[in-house]
C-alpha cells in the first residue's frame, strides 16, 4: 500500500485570533492534479506555507510519503520531495535561463547554493537542465539572462526551477497571476504535461476556467475550511461553494 504523496490532518493556524487555516484535512495520492480554490483570504497562501515549511501550524500534522514533516525545515522538505515556485524558486534576474535551474538542482543537495552551482556545473547536469527547459518549452533560451526573458518564460523558468528539485510534488502558488488568456492556457497545458510525466501537482489558481479545464480535483477553501471536495463538476454544483465563492457563470464551465 502505497502512502499518499502529500497527508494533511486537522491543519490550524491562527494570527491575532483569526483562524487563517482552521482543521483542513486531505491527502494527495501519486499523480493527482489537484486545484486548491476559494475567494481571497481563504487561505490558500497559508496552507500552502504550512505546506512547505515556511510556518509552523498551532495544531495538526503534515505528512510527506508517510513521514511526518510538521516540525521539519523547508530544505529537509524539498530534500524529501516538495518543491514550490514563488517563495523558494525566484529566478537570479542576472544568471542565465540554464544556471538558474542548475543552480536549483544544486540546491537540493547542499545548504550552499553558489558552491553547488560550482560542484554541479558538470556536463551531465547542464544535460539534465537542458532537458528541464525542453520540458517547460524554453529550449533555445538556455544563455538568455533570466531577467530579459518575458513574463510568461519567467514563469515557465519558475517551474524549471521547481523541478530541478527533482520533486515529488509541486506547489504552484497562481502560476498564471499577470498572464493574458493565451498564455495562461499555454502554461496550463506545459503543467498539465509535467503532472502526466508523474509529478504530483497542487495548483492555487484564480483563473478558474483554466483550473476546471486542467484539474481532475478541485478542494475549495472559505475562511480556512475546507468547503468542497471533489471533481470540478460536482464541486461546482455545490450551494456552499456557490455562495461562498462562485458566480453562476461559472457552471457552464464545470458542465464540460
Ligand atoms: N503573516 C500573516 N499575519 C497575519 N495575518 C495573515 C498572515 N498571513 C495571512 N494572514 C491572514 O490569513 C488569512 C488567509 O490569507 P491567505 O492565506 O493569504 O489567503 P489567500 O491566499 O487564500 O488569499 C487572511 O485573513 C490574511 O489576512
Ligand atoms: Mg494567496
């Protein structure tokens, strides 16, 4: 029996007296493609830190493949497969596209970055960081700086960087926040092709049609609850959800 890639149990936190996650409980097994929605301040932030590391929860217990990570740091975290885009992988604006996601590869195997960017700049490891760009659509942007490259390449070398991590699973925190519709459904169908190559994904999006197009899963958050559990379509028809959150236009799209 295999254990879940990601366990959540009674997760709480609190600041100043308000619960920002409050008794969230689920779990995600290899390969799920899960979307975590809900309206602004639900949460989703939060969890996703008490995900990583990042905070500590007042109460509740994180579980990796089965281990209990609660208490444990977020590079022991990402040692053990969890990798995330925006806290931990914002790309070096003046490195180039294929050191940064050396760099990131690095990072998982020493506490020292630059020394790692030094100690992994061997062939097979820009072969593999090649690879990783290939994967995410930038080949043929490896010497480009970071920095030069358009918004929607800079978040596609966001989750190069993630997976270099060699991860488990990846936390995606609104991976299409500044995207136009064009772009967003192109780097939807990018992560949609690194979950079908076996990574777990946890996708915090506000683009909804994008999330309901791409997730077999939706856990919708209100006030730090978890109110709806389910596939898109289901979730969708759901009262609680409907007044908590969506608008009934929405419904064409879990229709689909
Ligand atoms: N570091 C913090 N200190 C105080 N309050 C916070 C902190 N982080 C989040 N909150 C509060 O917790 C709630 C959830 O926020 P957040 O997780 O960012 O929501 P979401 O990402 O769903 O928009 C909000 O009420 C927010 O104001
Ligand atoms: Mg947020």
């Amino acid at each position: 029996m295999n254990a879940p890639v990601l366990a959540l149990h009674n997760l709480a936190i609190s600041f100043g007296g308000v619960a920002a996650v409050d008794e969230v409980s689920f779990a995600l097994a290899a390969g799920d493609f899960v979307g975590l929605i809900g309206p602004n301040g639900a949460g989703k932030t939060t969890l996703i830190r008490l995900i990583s590391g990042i905070l500590t929860p007042d109460s509740g217990r994180v579980e990796l493949l089965g281990e209990d990570v609660t208490r444990r740091s977020t590079a022991m975290r990402v040692r053990r497969g969890i990798a995330l885009t925006h806290q931990i992988v914002r790309p070096f604006r003046t490195m180039s596209v294929l050191d940064n996601v050396v760099l990131a590869a690095g990072h998982k195997r020493t506490v020292d970055p630059l020394r790692a960017l030094i100690q992994t700049g061997r062939a097979t490891e820009r072969e593999h960081a090649v690879s990783i760009l290939r994967q995410v659509g930038l080949a043929g942007a490896e010497s480009k700086l970071a920095g030069s490259l358009p918004l929607g390449q800079l978040k596609r070398l966001e989750i190069a960087r993630a997976l270099a991590l060699d991860p488990r699973i990846v936390l995606l925190d609104e991976p299409l926040a500044g995207l136009n519709n064009s772009e967003a459904a192109e780097q939807i169908d990018m992560i949609t092709q690194v979950n079908a190559d076996g990574v777990t994904i946890l996708l915090v999006e506000h683009n909804l049609e994008e999330v309901i197009r791409a997730c077999r899963r939706l856990i919708v958050l209100a006030n730090g609850r978890v109110i709806g559990d389910g596939s898109p379509r289901d979730v969708m028809r759901q009262d609680g959800v409907r007044a908590a959150y969506l608008g009934e236009s929405v419904e064409t799209h879990a229709e689909n």
